[in-house]
C-alpha cells in the first residue's frame, strides 16, 4: 500500500467516525421531538435528559478516539454552556489533550525537513522519549552544542491534513443540520476554532508571543518565560529554554520544596493581573501543564510559563470598561452593570429577554458579597445559573478575548482548588476595589 492510500484511508474513518456521532446524536433529538406531545410530553423530558448523558458521552469518546480536531472541538464546546447542555459541558470537560507518542523516525523527519540536518547532528544529546504529548505536537529535551538545555516542540508530520479533513467533516454537518434547524450558532464557532488552530500550528507566531511575553515580564522575580532559541525554531519546529520546575497542582513536589499553596496562588493571581490590566496581553491556557513553579536555593520561588499557542490581546479600553462593571456591581446597578457588558461587546439573540440585566442581578448577587470566598464552587455556581439564562437566551456576539479570558478565569479557580486554596478571585485581581473581609468573618 502506498502512503497516499493509507491516508486516504485515514481520512474516510476518520470522517465516517465523526459524521456518523454527531448523525446518531441529531436523528436521537429529532425523533425526541417528535414524540414531545400530549401525554408523551413527561416521559420525552426524561428520555431527553437521558439523551444528552449518552450523546455526551458518545462525542466524548470520539473526540478521545480521533483527537486532532474533534478533541479540540471539544474542549473548545466544553467552556460554551450557553450553546450546549449541561451534560455536554461536563462530559467534554474532562478530555484531556493526551497522545501516543509520534515514533522517534517521524520526529527525526520533521526536524531534518525544517532544521536542514537530522536532531543527532544539531544537538549534543537529544532524549528520545517525549516529555509531553498532544494531539498537535510533542516535546523532547536536548542540550545543544554550547550546554544549553532545551525542550524541541516538534508537529506531528500529518497533523494539518489530519485538521483540514476534520473541520470540513465538521462543516459539512453543521451546515445539513443549520439547513434543516436554521442558524444554532455553530458555524460561528467552527469559525473561531479554525483561527485558534492556524494559530496555535504556527510555531513562529507561537515563538513570538513567548518572546513578548518575556519582554512584559523582563526583570520580574516572580515570573520567567523561556527564551526561544531562534535559529532553531520555524513554522514547525519550535526550540526554546527547558525550565526545571514542578507541575504546579503537585501538592507533594511543592511540600518537599518548602513552597506553600497560598503563596503559588497569590503568584498566579498576581502575574494574571499583570498581564491583563498592564500589559492587555495573556496566557489563554494555564492548564497545570503549562505553569512550573520553580524553586530556587533561597527558599523562594518563581512561576514559568510555558506553551504559547494560545495567547489574547485585549482592547486598549478594556480596563476602564472592567472597572466600570466592578463599580456598578458594587453599587448594585443591575441597568450599569448590563451597560458595562454590553460595553465589553456582549449581546444576546433575543434584546426584549432583558438577559444582560437578569446577567447583572446574578452577578451582583454573586460577587457583591465580598466577605465570601471565591474559588471554583463558587464560580461553577454563577456559571450554571449564566448558562441556563444564554441557552433560554444565546450569545449573538461573544468577543474572542473575553471567551478566552473566562476560560482563564475558570482554569485559575480550578488551580486554586486543587492547590486547597480558597481566594476571592475578583478581589485578587482587583484588589482595589473589592474591600476585605471584616475581621472575624
């Protein structure tokens, strides 16, 4: 067999895979709705709960068994519970971007092809067992001739075929199931998940934002950002510093080094502020794979950043227009705080639902309160009680950097969970507004 027809191979399973899920999941809906009248009614609302945990978890499980775009698509699905249903958000949730290992020769093809020489000529030592991989690429440690040690993000060789032929499989669905249903939101969607793609495939965008990420933070001893190492590094192979550090949810790594969780948190929180209000540029996705905390002999520590595919800027008023709705929450004005969203450049189908203002009264209620904690219980609550009120009422407009920005906000919450700590994460990076708590509550 040739290479050509083993990929073509490849792309009709894969297609087939994917196409004939999200065609089960339809047609199950479909003939729900057909049955949802008179006294069928009670039992179809049952059926349908029951539906949405099997289909979540019949998508769930192909986007684990194709990966590529489709495990993208969703984690991507997974932060948007004003389009999908609660099970779907769960379940999607928790795929991870885990993938068996490229073999060594396909590494060593896509260095040749982008470096000009195979790895065992460009390093001193290269280790050929990954230290991490995804579903877009995988990382190797090496040292380079001057001692240097670094890690090797290198593409995985068919990956951009592999996407190509994964989102037109998708496009092709939503647009028979949009043709059929009208618009539901998800050629928008498609349409972000593609630009995040192009982004995160090119390494040398990535390799820029790691580099303006480290001149924001230059000098700063709490956080460092490994240095690209740019004779190595093109569209698919990315080459930059090997930070040393410990995962930041290890709990007992983090014991041993004398560091406390507190203290990790209120470095996170802190170097998020940073980002967001003074240089309006940030991290889109600190998983805990992606932030290392570093100790040092001192006893210190810093926080490294690594992986820069996905990154947002924010507009330059956007500050201004977050201190705008944190003042109107706080003076309980549900007419200000929807201006403020507003402002931000939300906005729903239906502007007769009054969803921003009933938005407002929900986050008044919910952040108002400053003497409480705020960690992820708290957040997942409001975040349920936004979700009900956008699937009664979706977006029309959702600006990439605030869907990003609530995807980062949501990741914090959770470290700061797994860590046992519990932080007001409004107040943490806003410290001049929310006031602290009285003493003794």
């Amino acid at each position: 067999m040739t290479q050509l027809e083993l990929g073509s191979r490849e792309r009709i399973r894969r297609a087939a895979r994917t196409g004939s899920a999200i065609a089960r999941i339809y047609l199950g809906y479909k003939g729900l709705d057909l049955l949802d009248r008179g006294p069928l009614r009670r039992v179809v609302r049952v059926a349908r709960r029951r539906w949405d945990h099997l289909s979540a978890a019949a998508l769930g499980g192909a986007a684990r068994d194709l990966g590529g775009v489709l495990l993208k698509a969703g984690q991507f699905l997974s932060t948007r519970a004003d389009v999908l249903p609660a099970a779907y958000v769960e379940r999607l949730a928790r795929l991870q971007d885990r993938a068996r290992p490229q073999p060594w020769a396909a590494v060593q093809q896509v260095i040749t092809e982008e470096l000009g020489a195979p790895p065992e000529e460009l390093f001193a030592r290269v280790w050929r067992r990954p230290i991490a991989s995804a579903s877009l690429a995988q990382v190797h440690r090496a040292t380079l001739r001057d001692r240097r040690e670094v890690a090797v993000k290198v593409q995985r060789p068919e990956v951009r075929a592999a996407l190509a032929a994964d989102l037109a499989t998708l496009r092709v669905a939503v647009r028979a199931i949009e043709g059929l249903e009208g618009s539901l939101g998800f050629a928008l969607l498609l349409d972000q998940l593609e630009s995040s793609l192009a982004r995160e495939l090119d390494f040398a965008l990535e390799a820029e934002s790691a580099e303006r990420m480290a001149a924001n933070f230059a000098g700063s001893p709490r956080v460092r950002i490994p240095a690209v190492v740019r004779e190595f590094t093109t569209a698919r192979v990315l080459v930059s510093e090997y930070l040393p550090g410990i995962r930041i949810t290890d709990h007992a790594r983090l014991a041993r080094a004398g560091v406390a969780g507190e203290r990790v948190v209120e470095a996170l929180l802190g170097a998020y502020a940073e980002q967001v209000f003074a240089h309006r540029f940030f991290h889109a996705d600190p998983h805990p794979g992606n932030v290392l905390v570093l100790p040092d002999e001192r006893g210190d520590f810093a926080l490294g950043f690594v992986d820069f595919g996905i990154v947002a800027e924010l507009p330059e008023h956007f500050r201004a227009q977050v201190l705008a709705l944190a003042s109107a929450v706080l003076a309980r004005n549900a007419s200000g705080v929807a201006a403020a969203l507003g402002a931000l450049g939300l906005s729903t189908r239906d502007p007769e639902a009054r969803t921003l203002e009933r938005i407002a009264e929900r986050l008044m209620r919910a952040l108002g309160r400053s003497a409480e904690g705020g960690g992820a219980e708290r957040i997942g609550a409001l975040g349920a009680e936004l979700a009900e009120l956008l699937r009664a009422d979706p977006l029309a407009s959702l600006p990439p950097h605030l869907f990003l920005l609530g995807r980062v906000l949501g990741m914090l919450a959770g470290v700061s969970t797994q860590l046992g700590v519990r932080v007001n994460i409004a107040r943490a990076l806003l410290p001049g507004l929310f006031p602290a708590p009285a003493e003794g509550r």
